[in-house]
C-alpha cells in the first residue's frame, strides 16, 4: 500500500484531501485549477480512518505557463 499524507490549508475545493505522500524530504505538488497548489511536510500528522497519516501544509500556489 502507498504510503498516504493529509492536505491541510489551500483552496476549499481541492478534490482529495488524503493523497500519495511524496519521498521524504520532498514537498508536494497538486495540479488544480490551472496551476500548482505547493504543501509542505509539518511535524504533525492526522489520525483517521487510514491510520496516523503525515500533515502536509499549504503554503503556496503557482501558475501553469502556458
């Protein structure tokens, strides 16, 4: 099973809130709405439903170049 990270912050109608963590030390990237939505590792993690998952926290957006 892949290992799985909670989304925390960022736009109110990102689709998924649990995603495929990233490797670690890396941060993650999610395609929405015509750019990038950037999360960060934090040292807190959820316990839910799937166990005691990773906070990734949001903490920036860029634009798709087009």
């Amino acid at each position: 099973m892949a290992n799985k990270a909670v989304l925390e912050g960022g736009p109110a109608d990102l689709p998924e809130r649990v995603v495929t963590a990233p490797a670690p030390g890396e941060d993650l990237k999610i395609a929405h709405r015509g750019g990038y939505e950037h999360f960060r590792a934090t040292s807190r993690f959820h316990e839910g439903p799937q166990g005691r998952l990773p906070v990734f926290e949001w903490w920036e957006r860029t634009e798709i170049a087009e």
